[in-house]
C-alpha cells in the first residue's frame, strides 16, 4: 500500500508563475489536509478537504491560493502569481474515514521562488 | 486559539540514555494528540497517536503519554540511538471551531544522539 505521494517534489518558479502541487493519497483515504512549513517555522494547517469539497480552508491566504480534491485524480494546492515568500516546504496528509484518525503525511514539494 | 509548545527546543544526549520530551497545549478540548518524527529535508513519519479518552501509548522503545487536565503530553525515548537523531513534533487536533480535522503544530525538538 503505497503511502501518500506528492508530486513535484522540488519545484523552482520565478516571481509571477503559478505553482501546481499535487497530492495523491493513500489508497482508501479520502480526507486531505495541506501544511505548510515556512524557513525557521512549524508546520501550520492550510487547507481541509473531502472528496470535491472543502471542509476547512481556514489557514488558506486570502488570496492566490486555491486548493481542489476532484472526484477523480489528486488533490491540487494552487498558487498564482507567486512571490519569494512563497518558499516553503508544501506537506499533502491524508486520513481515512474522519479527521479524528491518524494523518499520514507526504515527503513534500519544496518550492523556491526566484 | 489553540497554541502548542515544546521544550526543549534542541537536545544533545549520549547513545544509550533515556529521555524524555514535553509538549504542552492551552486548549484542554482536544480529540487526540499525535507525535510525529521528521528527519531533515524529508517528510513527517506518525510515531504514536493518542485519543483524548486515553492516558498512553507505547510503540517499542517510544511511550507517550497525556493529560488533558493540565494540557501536556510526554514523549519517552528508551535507550537512545543514533538513528533517533531527527526532530520531534506533536500536534493536536482540536475540539473546538468549525473543523476538528486541523492539526495545530508545536516548534519541535531537535534530538541528537550521539556515539
């Protein structure tokens, strides 16, 4: 059973590009959650979704930042227009049935922005 | 708001000791707490998961254990390796707002073990 897969797993983009970052989770999981780990700081909660719904996008910025789990295929964490402060590591987790189980978490995508 | 401290921030131990890690949260209302392990560069890796209706858990040379009522969580290394150098974070994820699926990170500590 392969665990959660992240894809890219580094990604380079220049200030202005739009960034993709996809997740894939474990099989028979269907809640995703995104984390993002910024240089010198803890890991802080994103985005929380269900099968083509968000639960949860309370930690999302305001704007350039979008996230999707469609019914078919991963989950996608959508930047536009980035910036250098972008740069962070971008965590995937997943967990089973409900979001009070176990979350297991991806290798991450670590993005840099030039 | 929920916030998640840990102390020590960084720890340096000789191979062989035991040891033992503290988290501590403001809000009692949890549903679990997790501990989880991340070596540098990489992922995280779930060490051990407790229920807020439990005290400990124990995985091998790891027992973590919680108290709700005075809002912390203790991480024990027994026999510490070299391969347990990495650092250690706990989360919780909270009973309150609008989504119990958010997990609230502590800093970590970072653990050496050395030879």
């Amino acid at each position: 059973n392969a665990g959660v897969m992240q894809n890219p797993r580094h990604l380079v983009r220049r200030r202005g590009q739009e960034a993709r970052l996809r997740c894939s989770p474990m099989k028979g999981h269907s809640h995703v959650y995104w984390y993002r780990q910024l240089p010198e700081e803890g890991l802080k909660f994103m985005v929380y979704l269900q099968k083509e719904n968000i639960i949860d996008e309370s930690g999302m910025p305001k704007e350039r930042f979008s996230a999707e789990f469609p019914k078919e295929g991963p989950s996608i964490l959508r930047i536009q227009q980035v910036v250098r402060g972008d740069s962070a590591a971008y965590f995937c987790a997943s967990s089973r049935r409900h979001s009070q189980e176990t979350q297991y978490f991806g290798p991450g995508t670590r993005l840099l922005v030039l | 708001k929920q916030e998640v401290t840990q102390i020590p921030a960084a720890l340096s131990v000789p191979e062989g000791e035991n040891l033992v890690l503290n988290c501590s949260f403001t809000d009692s209302a949890i549903y679990n707490l997790q501990w989880f392990r991340q070596d540098p560069g990489k992922g995280l890796t779930s060490l051990l998961l407790i229920q807020s209706s439990q005290r400990e858990q124990t995985s091998g040379r790891l027992n973590a254990s919680l108290d709700k009522s005075s809002g912390r969580s203790t991480l024990y290394i027994a026999a510490s390796q070299p391969g347990d150098s990495a650092t250690y974070l706990c989360a919780d994820s909270n009973a309150g707002g609008t989504s119990y699926g958010k997990l609230t990170f502590g800093q970590g500590t970072i653990l050496t073990v050395h030879p």
